[in-house]
C-alpha cells in the first residue's frame, strides 16, 4: 500500500510499505500508527530541518510526547524515511525552523 499526504508546504510526501516495514522494526511502539504518521507530516505543529537536509515534522502526540516524521522533501515529490516518539523535545527546539515561518 502506497500512503501520499501533502507536507505543510504542499509537497506530496508518500509513506511506502518498505519504509513502514522499517518504522515498525526499528520502533515497534509505532505499530499501528500508520495515520498519525501521515498525520503528522500534513498537520505538523513545527517542521525544522534535519542534519543533512531532512525535515522533521513535529506534533504532540500525548502531554509531554511527540511524534517526529522524518522526510525528504524535493521539489514535486518526498518520502517519509522514518518515526519516532521522544520525550526530549529541547534538541528539536534547538534546529533551525522551516514552518510556520
């Protein structure tokens, strides 16, 4: 099953079923959460950028947890690469912000 929502910028960014397999082996707490992770990347609270040009869709998933997307976005297409829930929302803060601006 190929999964397409658009990021906060419009792109159309697809979850596979390889990277969901790779989410689910790696992160077995995010079984089952197959919509909030495309969820997260259409309705993110924050998307800032990652270390080598990724982006990280950020939103509240619980008090005090959050689920992070990790993306590629280009210009007419992306891919989710992979998710995770952290309690540790300060290094999140502390990249650079691409949305809201």
């Amino acid at each position: 099953m190929l999964d397409v929502v658009r990021s906060r910028n419009g792109i159309p960014v697809r979850l596979t079923d390889e990277r969901w397999s790779h989410i689910v082996e790696e992160h077995n707490e995010l079984a089952g959460m197959r919509f909030d992770i495309l969820e997260t990347v259409a309705e993110a609270e924050k998307v800032v950028l990652g270390s080598s040009g990724e982006r990280l869709a950020i939103r509240e998933h619980e008090l005090g947890k959050w689920l992070v997307v990790i993306y590629r976005e280009f210009v007419e297409d992306g891919f989710i690469i992979t998710a995770f829930l952290t309690r540790r929302n300060a290094p999140l803060n502390r990249r650079r912000q691409l949305w809201p601006h």
